[in-house]
C-alpha cells in the first residue's frame, strides 16, 4: 500500500511547547497524485497576547465558537492516518508534534522536519526562514500552480494552509537533493542538529556564537526556561555551555530548582 504523506502546520496560543494550545491544524494529505486540503480553526480557553495575535492574525473572538483542537476534521484525519507507513512533514517539528502530543495525538508516523533538513542539505542558503527557501529556490511558480489546484486564492506566510503548501514544496526540493530517500529524511530528522542562527526572542537572527560570546549568561536563562522538550535547542546551548564548565552546571542547577 502507497504511503500517504501530511504536510502539517499549526497555529498555537504561542511558542511555549508547554502551556500553548493549538489554534489552527491544516494540512495537504498527499497519496500517489492526489492532494487533499484539511483546514480548520479551534477553540482556545487561552488568551492570547496582541504579539501572538499579529504573527498569526487568528483572535479568540473568532474561535469562541470553534470545536476543541480534537473534536475538528482536520485532527480526526490526522488521528485516521497516524501509522507507521506514513509521513508527518513539517517545518519545524517540536512546535507542531507538542501540540498534537497536548491533544493525546502521539505520532506513529514518520517525521521529517523541513527546517531542520533544509539546514542539514541546503547549505548555501542565505536564510533559512521558510518563505526566503521557497523564493531562493525559485519554488514560487510551483507554489501558484498547486495553490491553484488545491484552490487556495492567496498564499500568505504565517497562514497554516499556506505554510503546509510550502512545507510540501520545500519537501519535494530536499527529497530531490537526497535522491529520493525519505527515509534519509526521517534519519536526519531523528539526530540533534548544532543550530547556527537564533531564530526566536531579542536575538532573532544572530548566530549563537556571537550571542554566547556577548551575553553567555542568556544562554543559562534558555537552557532553563526554553531548550525542554526542544532537543535540536537543548543540544546547542549545552554545546556552548561546556565551553564554560561552571555556566553548563549553573544552568543544570537552576533547572533542577524549577523540578523540585
């Protein structure tokens, strides 16, 4: 039987893998040449913040009627389709599966993370945010063409539907370069990834090397309050940390305090 591929994005209450819900799951469910389009708005009890409402531009008085995240279609698809032969594609994975993990939804599937493989193979990148690989790569005629076919009028950065369409496409490109072994995409996936560039908070943008030479004790606050659950994180700062053994052993012990 033919694997069915998801390309995944969600929209959450925010960043924190912990305490955040999701807000929007939408997805392309892709098999042999079919595409099918999953999109669906759900119900928060978390107020959001003008902040996270701007990146998304998704408000709670919109989802004051929703469903909850595992009552809508778009979940119960997913739910249908979560086995071991299939794919889960996304661009940047902690995001996405801690939310679905929040909704009791544990991933069977294989995952592959866009992000992290654009990382790994496309090395002459400028930038790796999601939208700035689709126009390197001249992936933006291809994106019109299946928008069209899938009838999305407008692609938007930040919108869920949008960014799975790009998700797919940036997928295509890796796959190519990979020689068409999704399972090498899945493998890379799986293995921690030395980030380079800082792609959240005041930082956004700097190298983490420049950053730990500048402010090495910000490094202390992210390993404690942000790297959990965010393995490819987590295994850069505690690469930095140890160049400076008593910072790492702060950060550990500050850590343990929040447990206990």
């Amino acid at each position: 039987m033919e694997s069915t591929l998801y390309f995944v994005d969600i929209e959450a209450t925010g960043l924190d893998l912990i305490s955040d819900r999701i807000i929007q799951l939408a997805f392309l469910k892709v098999q042999d040449e079919k595409i099918q389009v999953f999109n669906d708005l759900c119900y928060t009890d978390i107020q959001m913040t003008d902040k996270v409402v701007s990146v998304h531009n998704i408000t709670n008085t919109m989802l004051k009627d929703k469903y909850w995240p595992y009552e809508i279609d778009s979940f119960i698809e997913l739910e249908k389709g979560n086995i071991e032969t299939n794919y889960f594609i996304s661009h940047g994975n902690e995001l996405d599966t801690k939310m679905l993990e929040h909704e009791e939804l544990n991933l069977f599937m294989g995952c592959v993370d866009t992000d992290k493989c654009a990382r790994y193979i496309l090395k002459d990148a400028k930038s790796y945010k999601l939208e700035d690989l689709i126009i390197q790569y001249n992936l933006t005629s291809k994106a019109d063409i299946v928008a069209k076919k899938i009838g999305l009028a407008n692609i938007i950065a930040h919108d869920a539907l949008s960014d799975a369409l790009w998700h797919y496409l940036l997928f295509e490109l890796l796959l190519e370069k990979i020689g068409g072994d999704i399972d090498e995409l899945v493998r890379i996936t799986s293995e921690p990834l030395l980030l380079e560039i800082i792609s959240f908070g005041k930082y956004k943008n700097s190298t983490f090397e420049e950053i730990f030479i500048k402010d090495p004790l910000d490094f202390v606050w992210m390993y404690v309050n942000l790297a959990q659950g965010w393995d490819d994180l987590e295994y850069t700062l505690t690469y930095w940390l140890k160049t400076k053994e008593h910072l790492l052993k702060r950060a550990q012990k500050e850590r343990e305090g929040m447990l206990f």
